[in-house]
C-alpha cells in the first residue's frame, strides 16, 4: 500500500472515525515531512487540553506535559529492560534555569528567555497566577496540589520579574515532587484573563479547547474524538529542540485497525491495544513493543461503600473472594501485568505498594460471607467501566459477571464513554466499577492519601471513610517528612493491613503500559503519568 493512499484506507477501515479533510501527509511531495512527523494511533483522545479543566480525562494529560512547561521536572534513569525511565528522586530545572532549596521554602529563577507559543515572556507574574489557579480551581488539580502541602495562594511570592519563591506551609517530602507533575503547569495568564468571565474567572472555557503555554509543542488542531494535531515550538527553550516537529494524533477506534495501520507502516505508534496483539507482535519482532509496570498502579474493583450491600464489609470480603483473578490474568492481560491477590498466609506485610492481597478465588468462602451478611441468594447490581480503555474492562467486567452469577448476583455491564468517565467517576453514584488509579507520586502514602483518606478525593472513588485510615495516612507523612523510619514503616504497614481488611476496593493486578511503534522510532522514556513525551523522541 502506498502511503499517499493511507487516508483513503484508513477512513474506510475505521467506518468514519478520521475526518475525510485531515491533510495527506504521505504524499510524495512531503516525503521529508515523513521523518519528522509522529503518527499515534489510539483508541480514545483528550476530551480537555486543560490539565485544570473539569473532568479532563488521562489522554488530555498527554497534551498538557507536551505543551507547557512547569517549573522542574524529573531526571531520567535506565529501568527495567534498558528504557528510559523517570528518576523520582531526582530533579532538574525546566522553565526555571535555578532551583534554591531552604528549610521553608524553595526559590525558582525562570529562563529569560522562556516564550509563549504568542510570542510574550512568561514573567514570575504568569507562574504565580498559574499555582494561584491550581490551587483554586477545584476538583482534582486542586486536590493533586494539596498532596504536596500547596493549598494557599499566599504560599506563591513574586521576588521579582523572573524570580518566584514557593513557602512551605509545613515541612513535607512530596512539596518538591508534587512541582514536578502535570498540574502545576504554567499558562499564559494575560492571554487567558482575556478570555475568561465572571463565571468562568479562570478561564478554563478557552483553555479546554486551546493551548495557552510555552511548552515544546502548541496544538494546532483539535477535532475531539477524531484527531489531535501538535507542531513543535521552535522558539521553546526549556531543553534541546525536539526532533520531532509535528505529531498527528487519531482516535481508531476499532483495535484491529490500529494493528493493521502499525504492521503496514502507517502509522508509527499505538498503545491500548488487546494483551494478545502485543504478546503477537513482540513474537514476530517486526515491531519494537515495550512492557513495563505502572509505577504505584493498580486495576481495581471498587464498591461504593455508602450504599447497601457494600455498606457491608462481608459482602466486600465475599466479593474479594470472587473474583475470576487468574481467568483475568490468562484471558485478558496475556501474562502483561503482575498479580495483586493470592499472597501467602505467612507473608508478612511490606513497608511498599502495590503488594499483593492474601485473597485468592474461593466461591465457597464467598458464598458463606454472603450469607452471614443476609444475601445468601445474591443481589442486582450494575458494573461500570471506562469504554476509552475497553479492550481491557469489557472483557475483565465480563468475566466478574460471570463469576458472579454462580452466587446470585446478577449484574448488569454498564459501558460509560470515556469523554464522561470522569465525571460519572465524581458524581460517586456507581455502585460498582473497575478503575485504574497509578499514583503520580511513587510513595505508598501518595496512593492513600489520593484513594482511601477521608478527604474524599475524586479518586476515593468507593467514598470510604475511617478515621483510623485517616490517622494511619496523616502519620506516614508526618513520619517522612522528619525522616523518622520506625514510625513510617509502622503506619505504611498498618494502612495496607486496614485496606485489604476493610477491602472497600480490591485490587485485582498492578497493570504493564504497553507500547507498540516502529524500529525507526527512538527515545520512548516511562514517565509517572504514562503518557508519551514527544520532546525526547525522533524517527531514523
């Protein structure tokens, strides 16, 4: 097949899903362009390119890292199999060329330099107005901030034009990492003050359906649910100029689809693929395919806990003793994650996570909890999942669905898109769901905090709520940040043992980010967020 015909295909292949006027960037004429365009494949796109904005789904957060800047950002390490990873406990400069760190506080001196994709200089003014907002804002960046102890705009200080000091309301060990994640991005704050109202004072209206950064790459076409277009900034000077000039990103719905484009070269990378594509394409070798394990990552069946039957614990015991956990491992994973259930009795807690569970399927210890509990001839129920992720949750719910029906608990599948996953996952209403949650953070007491601690956040997605949890999480963060380990290690070892023992979600396997993409294509590095960085890669 000719490239220059790979539009025509495509559009056939997918029953509609690209826009029939996308430019043909295969044709002859544009041969060179070929090397210094990435084209993505996926199933699903952002439904926001604001990271602050309300309901921005895990996609969206891939358009937000490429095109803004933060402040720091994480040094790289070799992981697991030779491929670039993130060092977590290591830092560098990105919009900031200095970093001063006190006992208090942390003072940042920007590029001079530094642009927005308009042309203005991004000032200490811009930085400040961009933490003010996340801090502000609400819902999840608002929360994400908090993990870090960054909760008041006081705590944001314009030195001078290009100097910005951070003070710490309390001594905390994730302040730093938590400047490093995508939330604490810098928008152009004067741009987006023109745009936004009375109502919407952040603007986030406008920025939901265009970039305001200076980061490496702007978006220059947004068609949601079909495709995503970026072009490099050549102006961008927050580290060396990427390779890649243009990334041409489309929604292919259909799984094969994307198979068949990446096998026949026409398209350059793809991920959220079916397990079994990638065990077959790594067997075949035509393909590079990387594995590797979300970094602090779970798939999770979570209950929501204020409602009967989950407000009962037994029935959240029994269920845990129900699920199908090797049928998901065989069936749908194909052996690419690592399982979360089924640890030995004798094992003995771990100052870590994910750690596996000690329960393992046994329908008849299941069966006994649901009676003990009154519903010894099962319930109805609905099971949710994200259908932006559904190669992997249609089958896996299918299975729970199954398994279920040998005590009497008849569900029904509930298919939610994925443009209003997070929304639905807000609103706290499902009674019952499957969910992926990787802490962006890779420390035990992140995960909690986001997942289990009263706060509620929208992560806590079961609104579990205990006291003991809450007191449990607040010591791990105390401890760490005084550096003191037996009391760390002590409440790290307590809130594992009270979540597996309250199981308000049960963790079923720690997922693999799998990525499929050209020999030609280099500089693939694991970030905490998952998502491709373009900036460090390039095509042979």
């Amino acid at each position: 097949m000719k490239r220059r015909d790979f539009l025509k295909s495509v559009s056939g292949l997918a029953a509609g899903a690209l826009a029939p006027t996308a430019p043909a960037i295969w044709s002859p004429a544009k041969a060179d362009a070929r090397s210094e365009t990435l084209l993505i494949v996926s199933e699903g796109g952002p439904n926001n390119l604001d990271i602050h904005g309300v309901g921005t789904n895990v996609p969206g957060y891939e358009v937000s890292w490429n095109c803004y800047d933060r402040l720091i950002s994480h040094e790289m390490k070799s992981g697991p199999g030779g491929v670039p990873y993130y060092d977590r406990d290591k830092f560098k400069p990105e919009l900031a060329e200095d970093i001063n760190i006190g006992d208090m506080s942390v003072t940042f001196k920007l590029r001079k330099n530094a642009k927005f994709h308009d042309g203005t200089p991004v000032t200490a003014k811009d930085v400040k107005w961009s933490l003010d907002r996340a801090v502000s804002v609400g819902g999840f960046p608002t929360f994400q901030m908090s993990a870090g102890s960054l909760t008041k705009p006081e705590q944001f200080v314009i030195v001078d034009d290009t100097t910005v000091r951070v003070d710490f309301l309390r001594k905390d060990k994730l302040t730093i990492p938590d400047l490093a994640v995508i939330v604490p991005c810098v928008v152009n704050s004067e741009l987006v003050k023109k745009n936004a109202s009375e109502k919407d004072p952040w603007g986030l209206e406008f920025t939901k359906q265009q970039t305001a950064g200076s980061g490496a790459y702007k978006v220059t076409k947004w068609t949601a649910g079909t495709e995503v277009v970026m072009e490099r900034n050549d102006e961008w000077v927050c580290g060396p100029l990427p390779k890649i000039k243009r990334v041409i990103w489309r929604m292919v719905p259909q799984a094969g689809n994307r198979r068949a484009l990446l096998e026949r070269g026409d398209a350059d990378i793809s991920y959220e693929l079916p397990f079994k594509d990638f065990q077959e394409m790594k067997a075949s070798g035509k393909l590079n395919v990387v594995s590797l394990p979300f970094s602090n990552g779970i798939q999770y069946i979570g209950m929501n806990v204020t409602k009967p039957p989950f407000d009962n614990p037994k029935v959240r015991q029994a269920m845990a003793y129900a699920m199908p956990y090797q049928k998901i491992m065989d069936a749908v994973l194909f052996g690419l994650a690592n399982p979360m259930f089924g640890a030995a009795k004798d094992r003995p807690t771990e100052v870590a996570w994910p750690q596996p569970t000690k329960y393992y399927t046994d329908m008849e210890k299941a069966k006994a909890l649901l009676t003990e509990a009154g519903y010894a001839n099962g319930f109805e129920t609905t099971i949710s999942f994200d259908l932006n992720f559904a190669g992997v949750n249609e089958p896996l719910c299918v299975l729970v669905q199954e398994s279920l029906a040998q005590l009497g608990i008849k569900t029904t599948i509930n298919k939610v898109p994925g443009a209003n996953w997070r929304t639905e996952l807000t609103k706290k209403e499902m009674p019952l769901f499957t969910n992926v949650f990787s802490g962006w953070l890779d420390y035990p007491e992140y995960f909690f905090y986001w997942c289990y601690h009263g706060n509620n956040s929208i992560f806590n997605t079961m609104s579990y709520k205990s006291p003991e949890m809450d007191k449990l999480i607040d010591g791990a963060r105390i401890a760490a940040a005084n550096g003191d380990t037996a009391a760390y290690d002590a409440d790290v070892k307590g809130f594992v043992d009270l979540a597996f023992a309250d199981i308000p979600r049960i963790p079923l396997y720690q997922p693999f980010v799998n990525v499929a993409m050209q020999k030609n294509v280099t500089g693939y590095q694991y970030w905490f967020h998952r998502r491709l960085d373009y900036r460090a890669m390039a095509k042979g």
